[in-house]
C-alpha cells in the first residue's frame, strides 16, 4: 500500500513537472515569436525621419551644410529616393526625411560611414559658426511607412 501510495505521488509531481516544462517552453517560443523584427522582410519604400534642434540664426548655415555635405553623399547610396527639409520657426527645430527604396537598402549603409560623414558636417558646421561643439543636436530619429 505504501508503495502504491508513494508510486502515485511521484506520477502526479511528474504530471506537474510535465506541465510545468510545456508551460515554459510555449511561453519562450511565444515570446520569440512576439520578438521577431518581421518589417525587415518588407521591401516597400521607408522613410528615414530626423528632428534636430536648429536655432533660428544658424538656420541658412545648417541648410548650406545640407546641401553641400550630405545631398552629395546620399546621392552615392544605392536605394536613396530623395529628401525634404522642414523648419519649424516655433519651435526651431529641423525636419529631415529620407525617402529609401525599402529598409534593407537603408540599413545596408554602415554606421561607420554615417558617423564618417556626420563628423565631415560638424567641422564645416564649427568651422562656419566658429563655434567649439555642433549647435544642431538630433533629437529624435525613427522610420515612417507609406500609408495608401
């Protein structure tokens, strides 16, 4: 009898331990599933967005430096569709967005060569500014999907 006994209660933490073990890996799989990045498969076209802070008195200085550091530059890399420049005065804050072909194209350009390019910007930046540090800080940078 006590065999019995002690036979059943290692069936049922077994039977727990069983459920405990699905449990958990669903849970895991169900996660990664959450987690997978699934818009790197899209290839439709994305827009880069960037919001810089840019004091009204460097305003025509910034957008010289636009055209002539980073039009050039952008117009080398394979998938770029063009770009539009906005100021917003209340604010004193710029507006870029980058029209890419899709996001593979766009996230192909190494970062070693984004940060290449963005110190060649800030020395003509200070240098045209005789300032010490870049006065255009990014405040926010992100992607926007064309709707329609």
């Amino acid at each position: 009898m006590k065999t019995n006994y002690k036979i059943k209660i290692m069936l049922k933490n077994l039977h727990i331990l069983c459920i405990c073990i699905f449990v958990f890996f669903f849970q895991i799989n169900s996660q990664i599933l959450k987690a997978l990045p699934m818009d790197t498969l899209r290839s439709g076209p994305v827009i880069e967005e960037l919001r810089l802070k840019v004091p009204s008195e460097f305003k025509e200085v910034w957008l010289n430096a636009e055209k002539k550091i980073w039009d050039p530059w952008l117009s080398t890399k394979e998938g770029y569709l063009g770009r539009q420049i906005f100021w917003n005065s209340k604010r004193e804050e710029g507006l870029i967005l980058v029209s890419w072909e899709n996001k593979i194209l766009w996230k192909s350009i190494s970062t070693e060569d984004v940060n290449e390019i963005q110190d060649k910007f800030e020395k003509v930046i200070k240098k045209d500014l005789k300032l010490d540090i870049n006065p255009f800080v990014l405040i926010y940078e992100g992607e926007l999907d064309k709707q329609g």
